[in-house]
C-alpha cells in the first residue's frame, strides 16, 4: 500500500481512490477475466490481434498496482480451454505474444519479487510455449512478492475433474483405493495450486454478466465485480475502483451482518399453522 501512495503525486486522479482504501482490508486474492480485446479492435476498425497486444498494456499495470498494494495473488484468465476453437491465425499469435510478454517482463518481475506461476492444462500447450513458461516460473520461484497467475488452456470444471482423478490415482499408488472418500478438503488439496487462497474478488470487464468456466470451485464466496470497460481500457483508476467497491461490500460468508442482533432462540417454537405452503 505504501508503496502505491509513494508512486502517485499530489493532483493525481488516482491518489484520492488509493487514500480511500484500508490497508488492513484489501483482497489477498484478486481473479479477472479479461474480456473485450476482440471489441475493442472492433471499434477502431483493427484487427483482433491489435486488441490483445494493447491488452499486454493492462496486464501490467493491474500486475504493478497489485503489487505495490502488498496484495498476495492475482489471478488472469489468459486463455480458456474453449479459447481453441478460436481462428488458427489468432490462437499461434496469441501463443507469440505471450512468449513475447514472458521474456519481455521477466527482469521486471524478478525486481519487483513477484512469482509467476500457470494454471491450467499446461502440457497441452505449443512446446516452446512450455519452455518459456517453465523457465520464468523457474526463474521466479524464490520470490517472495505477488503470486501472478496465468490461467492458460484453463477449464474450472476441467481443474475440477483433474482434482478428482489426481485424488483417486494417489490412493490406488498407495494401494488403498478401497478407503478413498472425496470430501471438500480432498478436492481443494488437488487442485492446480492448493496453496493460494481463494479469491476474495472477481473482475470482469467488458460487461458480460458470467463466470465463463472460470475458477468454479474457488470463487464459491468471491465478491463480484463487472464493469463495462474493455480490458485494453482497463487501468490503474478502474482497478482502485472495483477496490473500493469490494470494501463496500458486507462479506458474511453465509451468516450474518457484524453487529447484526440475533432475533432467533433455540426456545422460540414456530406454530406449523402460520407456515403457509404454496403450491404454485
């Protein structure tokens, strides 16, 4: 946090939203799908391509405003498992430009001690692909900074199934499949990264009012965020807004309000007749 105010100077637009924040109540675990690349190129009569390279511009500056918040993960949707089915042209440029934004940001990332990390169905990606993947996350692995995450040829249900089997085939190693019982602590011990912890809030740009198979089992309580902005037009100002929204929000993970008064006793007895069933 003190490392954002530091970087903003007096008359900047973006000081008084960043001193409206509470250090103590930031997310630790920020998740957003980034939509409207395609669009954006649409309304400046560009090709698809020219919206996700300007999209790189967004991602690092959510990935330096995170970190010099202090927040502890962010997670972006790269590419999706569905993404595939996508022109061959724009998926093998989309491959060169991720192999691009990997070996361009790495010093960075090592200065700034942040770790980088893939989520996903990884070994079904391009080799070379692989190989830059493996050597940044290897290249940054003993930072201790912003854990960022690249959901690539990533499926929420997928992660969900590979938890599963990943659970069933540990147990059948170890010859004791007979006693295996999937509980909610089993699946989130086999999901791609068990150690982080789960988003707190989700962003999504461009409007779109779904989660599109993105984090299913981890964003049970995250707090959603959609705005109408497009991803390459998504910057520092529209990230300390959704902040400050999020720190708006009355999380109650299922119970009540703080301070709310319970208006409810085990003694209380509820007469059957004033329960009135409908059947329409």
């Amino acid at each position: 946090m003190k490392a954002l105010l530091e970087s903003l100077k007096p008359g900047d637009t973006d000081l008084e939203l960043a001193q409206s924040l509470d250090p103590d109540r930031l997310p630790r675990h920020v998740a957003i799908i980034m939509d409207g690349n395609g669009r954006w190129a649409k309304k400046r009569n560009l090709p698809r391509i020219a919206g996700h390279k300007a999209g790189v511009g967004s991602v690092r500056t959510t990935v330096e405003v995170c970190a010099q918040l202090g927040i502890e993960a962010l997670t972006l949707y790269a590419f999706s498992a569905e993404n595939w089915k996508r022109p061959r042209t724009e998926v093998d440029m989309l491959w060169r430009l991720l192999r691009f934004y990997l070996r361009k940001e790495l010093s960075d990332l090592d200065r700034n001690g942040i770790r980088l990390q893939a989520l996903g169905r990884i070994d079904a990606l391009p080799e070379r692909v692989r190989d830059e993947l493996a050597y940044v996350q290897e290249a940054t692995s003993g930072n201790g900074g912003l854990r960022l995450n690249l959901a690539i040829n990533y499926s929420g249900r997928a992660e969900i199934v590979d938890a599963v089997n990943a659970a069933i085939d540990r147990v059948r190693l170890e010859g004791n499949l007979g006693s295996l019982r999937i509980d909610e602590e089993t699946i989130s011990a086999n999901l791609y990264s068990p150690a982080l912890p789960d988003p707190d809030l989700l962003i999504r740009t461009s409007g779109e009012m779904r989660i599109s198979n993105f984090l299913l089992w981890e964003i049970a309580y995250a707090e959603l965020f959609v705005t109408e902005t497009l991803w390459p037009d998504f910057n520092r100002t529209e990230l300390l807004t959704a902040l400050v929204d999020y720190q708006r929000r009355d999380r109650r993970f299922g119970g009540l309000s703080a301070g709310e008064p319970e208006t409810f006793t085990p003694d209380d007895e509820i007469d059957a007749e004033e329960i009135v069933v409908s059947s329409q």
